[in-house]
C-alpha cells in the first residue's frame, strides 16, 4: 500500500524513492511486524484467556509434569502472528504482484484451518480436533489452488512445471502438470511439520524465523536477474517481492516471541503453526527451491520422521523406536529439561539453515 501510495511521489519528495527498494520496504515490514506484536500481544491475549478458561487441552499421555506446567494457557496465539504478518505485507509488500496475494492466500486459509481445529479441541476439551482426514482435504485444496496459480503467474516457460535440484546448474526435472501433486504436497507437508514441532515454549517460532529469514534471502536472490544469474539459480520474475512478506513474518514471529517464551503466556496453536508452514512451503514453490526448504527447514523434517517412523514400526512390530513422538517429547522422557530440548533444537535449525543457504554457491 505504501509503495503505491508514496513511490509515485518520489519526483516530489526525494526520500520516497527508497520505496523503490525491496530492502528497504522489507526491513520495514519487519519492524512494522515486530511493533503490531508487541503493541497488540497483550491485548489479544488477554482476550484468548478471557474466553479459554481452561486454556489448551494438553495430552494426557504426555511427559510427566508437562501437563501441569502448560495447564490454563491459552491457544489460538498464531492470531496475533498472522495480524500483524498480514497488515505489514500489505503496507510494504508491492500489491500489484500475484505471488504476494497467493501467498496471503495460503496464509489466511490455512490459519482459518488451524482455527476451526483449534476451536474443535477447545470445545470437545480434548487434544483431538478436526479430523485429520477433513484437515488434509481442506489442506489439498487449498494448496491445489495456490499451485495452480502458481504455474500461471510463473512467466518463464522453462521452469513453470519444473522442479530444480540443489547442488547442481542446470538439473530440471519437468515434471509437467505432475508439478501441481508436488506443490500440494510441499505445502501440505511443510504446514503439518510446523504442527508437529510445536509442542513446547517457543520450539517451533524461533526455526520458523529462521527459515523464513532465509527464504526472504532467496526470494530476493532469485527475483533479481543479475545476482540470479550470478549464483546460477533460476530467475523468477517477481518472486523477490516474497522477501518483504518473509521480513515481515520475522518480525510477527520476534514480536510473538515475547509472548512464547518460557514459560509460555499464550501457544500459537494449530492456528499459527498450519499458516505459518503453509507460507514456508508455497514461498519455496514459487521460488523453485523445494528441496531446499527440506535441508533448511530440516529440524521440522526430523520431527514429521520422528513421528512416522514411530507409528510405523508400533504397527509392523509392536514396538515404538523412542519413548514419545514427536522427536522432543522423546527427549521431555529422558530428563531433559525443557529449555535445554528448545534452545538444542534452535542451535540444530541454525545449522541446517546455514546448510540450506549453502546449496545458493554450491553449483
């Protein structure tokens, strides 16, 4: 909005032409989200607590005292991530570009799933919400949409159905209308894996940053012709405009963060960790780095194996692999304290994020 509103005014006022700038327009998206947070927290907040007199249903069969230390607080938190998230890529973001609202789209939609799930639970007071079966359907078409405005709004012919592989110049898999399969199951996968790694105070925001701060990066890289060109990644016309959508996600989640740390006053739940994965993956469609978002958002990949190996061999052998799925509830039963599992997990995203960014050189 801002960018329409004051860069035509550059002739004018000289200093209005810094709206030009993704860089510029970015850093202001973040700050922008980090003072909607703060300044709303408490606020919404108190407004969830008012209306969640038991707070969240935790799981019963969960670590011992893990359900007394996060009884009483109340979910749905991911609302203030996605108010100010929203509001700041609308003021900075240039609204002319489709990849920006398909995007938004994504968000909202799969945060108005998180939602419905969220109220689910809290009405049936049971950790069980919508049915996994009904949220994968509206998941698929959700994505099934985004993707496919995807594929119109990719200008270059060459990459439009085509998945690019990491580590290598010129690997295109064409995949053709295959692609549109793939898309749903980047998004739909990504989304669930955010869910599954939110279960302890701030465990999932901080990697969710962390990831979005690196997309932000590669959505500007791969917009730009010339540092596209530089590093051999693949041109997508467009796609840097992400980078202020990326910033201003940091910025939500810095501002939430607050609010999530140990001890916890509100968690994101399904709400904030759906939306929030649902935009990692559609931005890692359309920047043409789906593998990527594997590696860099490896810690969330670990936890959706940690759970599928555990329900897998339960099956075949009567046997679980670790104590508790996902992944940190494993290490919620051997002791570990829960600040020690959230900042190890930090320290683990941080590395596959450097690992991820490393696969732009490495051609």
């Amino acid at each position: 909005m801002l960018y329409h509103l004051l860069f035509p005014l550059a002739d004018q006022f000289g200093p209005f032409n810094l709206f030009r700038y993704l860089t510029f327009r970015s850093g202001g998206a973040m700050v922008t989200g980090l003072f909607i947070s703060f300044a709303m927290g408490p606020g919404v907040i108190g407004w969830l607590r008012a209306r969640q007199a038991e707070g969240q249903p935790i799981r019963l069969d969960g670590p011992e005292g893990h359900l007394l230390r996060k009884k009483g607080t109340p979910t749905m938190g991911g609302f203030l991530i996605l108010l100010a998230l929203t509001i700041s890529t609308l003021l900075w973001a240039d609204l002319s570009n489709g990849y920006v609202w398909v995007t938004l789209f994504v968000t909202a939609a799969f945060g108005f799933i998180g939602f419905f799930d969220d109220y689910k639970k809290l009405t049936k007071r049971s950790s069980s919400g919508l049915s996994g079966r009904r949220k994968l359907l509206a998941e698929f078409v959700v994505a099934g949409i985004a993707a496919i405005a995807i594929v119109m709004l990719t200008r270059d012919q060459s990459i439009r159905t085509a998945l690019t592989v990491p580590f290598f110049k010129n690997v295109v898999i064409e995949l053709g209308w295959f692609f549109v399969p793939l898309a749903i199951l980047v998004v739909t996968g990504a989304s669930n894996a955010v869910n599954l790694t939110d279960g302890l105070d701030g465990l999932a925001i901080v990697p969710a940053m962390i990831v979005a701060g690196c997309f932000a990066l590669i959505a500007y890289l791969a917009g730009n012709l010339i540092f596209a060109n530089y590093l051999q990644i693949h041109h997508v016309q467009g796609a840097g405009e992400l980078a202020v959508f990326c910033a201003a996600m940091v910025g939500a989640g810095l501002g939430f963060l607050w609010f999530n740390a140990p001890p916890a006053m509100v968690f994101m739940g399904d709400t904030g960790s759906l939306s929030i994965g649902g935009a990692l993956g559609i931005i890692s469609v359309v920047t043409k780095h789906e593998l990527v978002l594997a590696i860099i958002g490896g810690l969330f990949v670990l936890e959706t194996v940690s759970v599928i190996v555990q329900v897998v061999s339960f099956k075949l052998t009567g046997k679980r692999v670790s104590r508790m799925a996902p992944l940190h509830h494993h290490f919620e039963k051997k002791g570990w304290q829960e600040p020690t599992i959230v900042i190890r997990f930090w320290i683990i995203a941080s590395i596959l994020a450097i690992a991820g960014l490393s696969t732009l050189k490495l051609r």
